[in-house]
C-alpha cells in the first residue's frame, strides 16, 4: 500500500509540475487571442466611423495587451 502511495504522489505531482506552466501558457496565449480580436473589432469600428487610411494606434493596443481588455 505504502508503494501504490508512492507512485500516485509521484504521478500527481508529476502532472502539477510538468502541466501548470504549460495551462498558465495557454491562457496567456488565449487572452492575447482574445485581446487581438476585442481590439481589431474596435479598430475596425473607429475605421467605418472615419474612412481614410488605415492607422493602427500602438499605443492603444499594447495598453489594451497590458491590462487585458
């Protein structure tokens, strides 16, 4: 019993070890997804609003990266 113990400790921590930073990652990779989107949307937006050439706002959009949204 002692060993089957052993070995299921070290499958689950295994799995915390080796799997949290790649979900953190993931995540990271999603919200950076999902920010692109919610910004291009609203550039998109701001672009029918005031046709003309394109201009991407950086500033706005690493803002939007930083902080999430």
């Amino acid at each position: 019993m002692s060993n089957f113990r052993q070995v299921l400790g070290g499958i689950i921590l295994t799995i915390l070890f080796f799997l949290t930073p790649l979900v953190n990652i993931l995540l990271w990779v999603l919200l950076l997804i999902i920010g692109s989107i919610y910004f291009i949307s609203i550039h998109l937006r701001e672009q029918e609003a005031n046709p003309g050439p394109w201009v991407m706002h950086w500033d706005i959009f690493l803002q939007h990266m930083l902080v999430g949204f």
